[in-house]
C-alpha cells in the first residue's frame, strides 16, 4: 500500500520566498505531499524571473493577498484587507501541515493565533531563523519592541505550535531566553545542493580589474545588519594593499554607502555591482569572501562560498558559528572589530598553505553535514 498523501502549506513571511521553502516546497511537490505557498504580494513588484531566486510555482497551489509595506531594514508586510484572513482560514482548514517562517510578522502571527483559537488538532511547524534582539541586535528602540513582545503576545506562536524548529546549535540558548518550550525545540538545519556553476564570463575582465588585484567578495544585502559599514572601514585600512572589494546585492544602505567610499576615496578599491543573477562568476573568481554580519540565520551566502571553495572571513556570531569553525575552515572576527577583518583577509591571501585548507574544509563540510538530500529528511520525520 502506497504511503497516504499529505497537504502541507508554507506560510512565507515576507514577499521574497525564503530559501528553505523555495527548496522545500519544489523538492516535496512530487513526493507524497500536495504543496500550498501562502505569500504576500505587492501591488507592482518585479518579475520573479529576474530576481536570483526565481521561484517554480509550477505544480504548488500558490495563494497571494495584497498587502501595505515600507521597504526598510525590515520589509514588514500588513494584509491591507480581508483577502489575507480567507486564504488563511482556507489554509488552515485544508491543510493537514501548517509550516511558518518566524511568528513575528502580521501574517504570521495571525497565522498562528487563527490555529490555536479554531484548528487545534492540525498540526503546526515554526521555523525561528533568528531572534532579533536577542541572537543580534536591531536597534534601540527595536529591540526593546522585540523584548516586549517575546515577554507578553509573541508567546501565542509558542503555545499553537507543535514543533518549533531552529537552524543550529548556536541558536538554542535564545530560544530558551525568548520562552519557548524544550520539550518542542528541534535543530534542522537548512542546506545547499552540490552544484557548483562552471563560470562563462571574465568578471576581472568585465569590471576592469588587473590580474595580480586580489578580490574580496560580499553578497548580501546592503545594510547595517549585514555590515556594509564595516567593508568600507576593513577596506581603508587596506587601501595600501594590492586588493578590491566586490559588492553585489542592493538594499536600503545602497546609495549611502557610495557616497561615504567616494568621500574617503575608495572608489577604485571597492565596487558597488548591484543584483546579479550570475553569482557563480563571482564565486569562481574571487580569493576571500567577506561577511561582516551582525545577526544571521544559517547563512546561504557563506554555504554558497563553500561550495564554490572560496575562504571565509566572517563574524562571530549564532548561525555563523555553525558554519565556520576557527582556523579549520574560515576566520572568526568579533563583529564590531574591522581591524581583525582586515588582519584576517590579508592572512588568508598571504598564506596559501591555510587557505587551500579552508577551501578543503569547507567543501568537506558541506558535504558531511548541509547538503540538502541529508537535512531534507530532518523536516520530513516532522511531517509524518
């Protein structure tokens, strides 16, 4: 007898589809289960086609709902009317899986409340990728908002969960100060599949840059949280050193941080790129890759340089610290501590013998414990 078919909807909680369930979803649409993406949606948006992570829909039940936002260091959805709260009671009642990214947006919040009032016996999954205030800080006022809201409504996601899962091990003593149960904590990593593109294009070429310029790649979002601020402090104090920073990605920090290279004269030592969907270039070219971040997830930019072989500098911090140990297969800096990036960067390109063993390790080490076809396997057991 064939196993029974199950119906599972993702509950996403921004407009982007997060990397876990854009995997998921596509991976589980032909094996046993029907998928539904619940997912917020702009008035005018771009194609997904031209962003990096063009999502298939083909195959999923894809459910949309208009929504108000402000694009910020946060990109907040708010349902603007009743069409969120049908296709959320619709989920809810057809589903016999409700898997949720964080519980602190409306959406997703809602979500939660809506199943712990009316659908108790369906069986709810949440996914908390981090912590805000408490794995990183936000900002002042933030994090106390963030504070006052684990403390007093932000435990109704806790209570209508089944099953709360975190990424990693570094992440388990914040989910234990914001309240949530032992007893319902499961680590599950998220993973990356090995395929690695062979590049078509000469990015040195492309940008003009000499052969003997050693390149530092950054992919990321372009913010505070990510840590633009603190490339442009790392790359002054190597302005003497024969190396130029790669930029790519956008975000709210964009514009602002041109002009501050531009001030201090920086222009030629660290380019701003913009989105690119062909990331596998930069990845087979560069000789660091760079990310300064203050609060991550499991970051998929640093699994991705794995993959590619290139050596990690990174910040010490939860969610990183499950991908990078010291000295084996990248460096660690203190967050806030430019002058060890900088120190960092220049050991990796000075040393060849400890930069072929990060590039060894790291790819090992996706192997071993981040591949998709393993973890995948760790979400299922939580969906029997």
């Amino acid at each position: 007898m064939g196993k029974q078919i199950k119906r599972i909807c993702y509950v996403n909680p921004g407009i982007n589809v997060k990397r876990p369930i854009s995997f998921l979803m596509n991976k589980l649409k032909n094996e046993r289960y029907i998928v539904t993406v619940l997912l917020p949606k702009k008035k005018y948006e771009i194609k997904r086609e031209d962003t990096r992570y063009y999502d298939d829909f083909k195959g999923i039940n894809l459910l949309t709902y208009p929504i108000w936002t402000k694009s910020s260091g946060f990109i907040w959805p708010i349902p603007i009317n009743l069409d969120f709260f049908r296709r959320c009671w619709k989920v809810l009642r057809e589903n016999d899986i409700i898997h949720i990214w964080t519980a602190f947006y409306p959406n997703t919040f809602i979500t939660c409340l809506l199943k712990l009032l009316f659908f108790k016996k369906k069986t709810l999954i949440l996914t908390m990728d981090t912590f805000p205030a408490y794995s990183f800080k936000v900002s002042s006022i933030l994090d106390i908002l963030f504070k006052l809201y684990f403390k007093t409504i932000g435990k109704i996601p806790f209570y209508a969960s089944n099953y709360i899962t975190i990424y990693g091990k570094s992440f388990f003593k914040y989910a234990r100060k914001i309240g949530i149960p032992k007893r319902k904590i499961v680590i599950t990593p998220t993973g990356i599949e090995l395929s690695p593109k062979a590049p078509d294009r000469n990015i040195r070429k492309l940008f003009n840059i000499s052969s003997n310029k050693k390149i530092v790649l950054f992919v990321g979002l372009h913010n505070k949280r990510k840590g633009t601020d603190l490339i442009i402090k790392t790359a002054r104090l190597l302005k003497d050193e024969n190396i130029i920073f790669l930029l790519v990605g956008d975000g709210p920090e964009r514009i602002k941080s041109i002009k501050e290279v531009s001030k201090i004269g920086l222009n030629e030592k660290v380019l701003f790129l913009g989105t690119r969907l062909d990331l596998y270039n930069f990845y087979n070219q560069s000789d660091v890759f760079f990310l300064p971040s203050r609060g991550e997830g499991l970051a998929g930019v640093l699994m991705e340089a794995m993959i590619y072989q290139v050596p990690i500098v990174t910040s010490n911090i939860p969610g990183t610290r499950d991908l990078v140990n010291h000295l084996e297969n990248g460096l660690l800096c203190e967050t806030e501590n430019y002058r060890c990036y900088a120190e960092s960067i220049k050991r990796i390109l000075q040393d060849d013998k400890l930069s072929n063993r990060f590039k060894i390790n790291g790819l090992n080490k996706m192997r071993t414990k981040f591949l998709w076809e393993n973890n995948i396997k760790k979400y299922e057991l939580l969906y029997l």
